[in-house]
C-alpha cells in the first residue's frame, strides 16, 4: 500500500476495468484481500482499496467518526483519479458507504453492502449489550483475549486459523488494532445516526450480501435496507457467516460480479 499524499490513508490500487472502491469492516484492516484476489473482480475492475485512518495508526484516540470516514473516500478517490466508482462496504464498511452514498451521490454508481453493522434493527441494542463481557476484558488489560472473543462472537470460533489461511499476518493485525476497535469504531458505530430520511436520497442499484449462518442482526439489516431502498437486489450465500468474504470469497467475488456487471458506469 502506498500512503495518500496530504492524508493518513494507506491505498491499494490494482487493475484496470471500472473502479471498484473496497471498504473494509471494524477490526480488520486487511479483510478485502481474498476478494481483490479473486480473477471475477481483479480481472474485470480497478480495485482500489484503503486501511482507513484509525487503523494506520491503532492508539485508539478520539472516535474517528463514520461521516469523516465517509469524507476519507472522496479523498481517496481523488488521490486515485477517479470521478465515480462502485463503492462496497463490509460491516461497519456498509455504513460508510452509506454515507458517502449520502454525501457524495455523484462519486457512487453501485453500492455494494457485505452485511453491514447497522444498529437500528431488532437485536441492534441487544448484539452491544452482550459485547459487554468482551470490553470488559479490553479494560481489564487483555486486548489480545478481547480480540479473539469479538471475533468469536461476529465470525464463529474457527476465525483465528480460517483468517490467517486467508490472510498471512491478518490475525496479528487484528490484535494490534484493539485500541482501535474498541475506543474508535465500536462508538463511532454507536454514534452513527442515519435512518429512513437520508436513505431516500439514495437512488444507487443496491446490492445485499448475506450470509445464510450469520446473526440474525444482519438478516433484520437486509429487510431494513430493503424498506428503506427498495431497488436493492440480495443475494443469500449459503454455509457462510460474517466472515463471508473470506471463507467464500469466489462465491462473494461471483455475486458481485453479477450485480456490477447489470449496472455498469456510463459511457464516456
């Protein structure tokens, strides 16, 4: 990766084809390699990916907030050239694209959601309640121990090898990035507030990734987007959990191809 001038950004930016912006989720800065390895997306799309700001750095200061983030992909679309990408957000990388459907229409052709983190639903209050025991382990001084039970409760207990098969290194990275999660993103997550009146200014295709062995959070987030977007087409991947891109990423990589490919940029 090769840091954004006048940014604290680090961007990837691979291939050729219609541009393609990957945001990555809470914890997991190097989550979108197995798709930006896949011959359905890296040998169709210029992919461009970023690990935003919070994580270049990992000392868990002030939230960094999902509107700033949403901010950084503009700035990162500018530093690549590109007018108007097709934008996918995993997780709390939903949610920025969201906003930055929200805020910058004209950069968006596609959005592209991989489960997003969206709070608003049924279990929202309950899924941050039950993430008490594992921040009281952050605080208690374990930040490794409270990594690995987050991910446990969002990936399935087999996270740690299934990652590191997927992503060399990507486990590590998780840890390092503890403070970062647990004082930035999760309150950014929580502080997040978006709902049915800024999803109308949202006239993008849509697409829904889902997972058919993911928390019902995510499930009740699909029926959420689609009351407030009802052009959103969905795809349920079966055997596959919130991990999903990396334990299938052809699969993910296929579904997203589909999508992109009925809904390309316009013709210059």
């Amino acid at each position: 990766m090769k840091s954004a001038a006048d940014t604290d950004l680090d961007v990837a930016d691979h291939g050729t084809g219609e541009p393609l912006l990957l945001i990555h989720g809470g914890g997991a800065s190097e989550e979108m390699l197995p798709l930006r390895r896949e011959p359905e997306l890296a040998g169709r799309y210029r992919l461009i990916s970023f690990r935003r700001r919070d994580y270049r750095r990992n000392t868990g200061d002030a939230p960094v907030s999902v509107g700033r983030h949403a901010e950084d992909c503009r700035l990162v679309l500018d530093w690549c050239g590109v007018d108007k990408a097709h934008v996918l957000g995993k997780s709390s990388g939903g949610l920025i694209a969201l906003q930055f459907a929200v805020d910058e229409p004209a950069r968006v052709q596609t959005l592209c959601l991989l489960e997003p983190a969206l709070l608003s639903v049924p279990d929202g209050a309950a899924f941050f309640a039950a993430l008490e025991p594992v921040l009281e382990i952050y605080r208690a001084g374990d930040p490794v121990a409270a990594v690995d039970a987050f991910f446990t409760a969002v990936w399935g207990s087999g996270w740690k090898a299934e990652y590191e098969k997927a992503v060399p290194g990507g486990p590590r990275l998780a840890e390092q990035a503890a403070a970062t999660m647990f004082e930035s993103e999760l309150p950014a997550v929580q502080s997040w507030d978006f709902g049915a009146d800024q999803a109308t200014t949202i006239g993008q295709p849509v697409l829904y990734v889902l997972g058919s062995e993911s928390l019902p959070l995510f499930a009740q987030g699909r029926d959420l987007v689609h009351d407030w977007l009802p052009q959103t087409e969905d795809v349920t991947l079966p055997g596959l959990n919130h991990l999903l891109q990396v334990r299938d990423p052809a699969g993910v990589a296929r579904a997203l191809a589909g999508f992109l490919g009925r809904h390309p940029l316009p013709a210059r």
